[in-house]
C-alpha cells in the first residue's frame, strides 16, 4: 500500500528541456548522445582535431608521422576527425575521445577531386563512429555523386542513430558566403546533422543563419598563431559551433599550446589577444 504522505515524487518531473544543439530537438537518444559526446553540452561546442588530409592531399608539414604528432594532442581536443586506415592504425583504441569518421573516400589531388564512394556502415558501427563525414561539391562534376553519397550516409546514420556531418568540399576554397550557405543548407536539407564550411571574412552569418543544424569551421592553411587566433574568435563570435583544426595546430611551433589557446576560445569564450598570451605562456615564449 502506498502510504499517503510518501513523497514520490509525483508531478516532479525530470525538466527533459529541449536539447542544446541546433536542429536535434526530433532526432533518436542515440544521435543526441553521440552529440554530446562530439559537442561539449556546457559550451554547445567542439573543438575537433582534424587528420583526414593525408586521404586526399599529398604529404604535408606535421603529417608525416602522425603516430608521433597525434597522441600529445588527442586528449586535449573534443573530437577527432579521421580516416578508418588512422583510426586503426595510430588512434589508440583506449581513447576516449568521439571519432567523426571520415565516411567518403576521395578521388585525390593527383586526379579530380570529389570522385568519391562511401564505406559501409558496418565498419562505422565495429569502429564506434560518433558521427560520419561525408564530403557534398555543389556546382561540381562529380555533385550528384556526392549528394547520393551523402543520402546514403544519412540513411544508414539514421537507422542506428550515427549522426552525419556534411563536410563542404575543397574544391570551391575560393568561394563565397552565398555558395557556402547554399551547401550547409543542401547537407542539413539532405540530413546532415552537423556542417563543417569555411568562414568567410564577409556575410558570414548568412551561412550559419541559413543552415538549421550546427556549423562548424575548418581550419584551413597554417597561418601565424595570432592571426589563427583571430580567426577562431570571428567565427565562434559569429555563430560557429566549433572549430575543425589540423594543420594551424600540427604545424605550429608548439601544437599543445596551441589547441590550448583554440580550445580557451572556444569553450572560455577568451579575447583573441588573451588567448595568444596563453600561447605565449604555454610554449614557454613570453
Ligand atoms: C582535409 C579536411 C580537414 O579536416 C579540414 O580542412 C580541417 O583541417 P585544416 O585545419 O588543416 O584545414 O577536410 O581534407
């Protein structure tokens, strides 16, 4: 028998308030969770390790050894971004970080680019992929194949609750706000949960403001730590959820130090000056 004034609870429920990342409120507890584990729920944020180059572009600075350059950093970082090859041969299996499994294999830099096939989501699911990126070239050759890889991605993510991340393709670098808020809208469009784009110095908003689930920014060409700084301000000032770094971290003097003062930004919301002097101190330069 239930004794009258025992509390149980009644009419106290647990406050299920919407979840914290754009476009996520109808998705499965799966993808959610996988989000969480990708984006930090305290700042809605990630900063994500990225080593995917090596699958498309010839070898560069800091990429080489990766099995040397990768493990101070992977546990500072909040996610990584890398090849199935990567994963099982220099991510260590002990890690606890999310991996956003580069999902599409490239047509690489001595050919066209963007000619590309997906992997089968088995290998996704045996390697516990939190999410997988899949690259989408509008305006390109090869746009319709991108797009049904994408589809397919999407199809089989959301059959086990594996989120997609439409990564915009490098081909159109030199594009604009308008092009890159036309591909971050096709992706989500098309089932994407996550984007990852490039900033644009002009209209960034217009992308993020266009896209209805999370954007974050990738990297791009080594620049001096300060100005790199800078960058990731603008484009966490502006609306992105993240930042996607590989070679602005692999290739700097002190790559710790470096995803420190990335990380300061992203998730402590620093000015980019206070952030270069966290460098400084990291690195032992000031
Ligand atoms: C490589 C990629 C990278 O993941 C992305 O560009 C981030 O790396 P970086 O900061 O070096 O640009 O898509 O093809």
């Amino acid at each position: 028998m239930l004794d009258k004034n025992e509390d149980l609870g009644m009419n106290n429920f647990f406050d299920n308030k919407s979840f914290f990342l754009r476009g996520t409120d109808h998705m499965g507890w799966g993808i959610k969770n996988r989000m969480s584990r990708i984006f930090n729920p305290k700042t809605g944020r990630t900063v994500m390790l990225a080593f995917d180059h090596g699958s498309v572009l010839d070898s560069i600075a800091g990429f080489d050894r990766l099995d040397l350059s990768v493990h101070p950093l992977i546990h500072i970082a909040d996610s990584i971004m890398c090849t199935r090859g990567i994963v099982r041969t220099i991510v260590p299996p002990s890690t606890r970080k999310p991996v956003c499994l580069r999902f599409s294999a490239a047509s690489t830099v001595l050919s066209e680019l963007n000619n590309d096939v997906i992997f089968d989501i088995e290998d996704a699911i045996r390697l516990n992929a939190s999410a997988l990126g899949v690259t989408v070239a509008l305006g390109d050759k090869y746009e319709a194949k991108t797009i049904q890889n994408l589809v397919h991605a999407a199809d089989s993510g959301y059959k086990y609750d594996i989120p997609v991340i439409g990564i915009t393709s490098i081909s159109k670098q030199d594009s604009d706000a308008a092009y890159y808020a036309m591909v971050a809208r096709v992706c989500a469009e098309n089932g994407a949960n996550i984007v990852k784009t490039y900033y644009t110095e002009k209209n960034f908003s217009k992308i993020i403001n266009k896209c209805p689930v999370s954007v974050i920014v990738a990297g791009g060409k080594k620049m001096p730590e300060q100005k790199f700084l800078e960058f990731c301000y603008r484009a966490i000032d502006e609306g992105a959820a993240g930042i996607d770094v590989g070679r602005n971290v692999f290739q700097s003097l002190s790559p710790v130090a470096m995803i420190k003062a990335v990380s300061s930004i992203v998730h402590d919301n620093l000015l980019p000056e206070d952030a270069f002097q966290l460098y400084r101190e990291l690195s032992n330069l000031s």
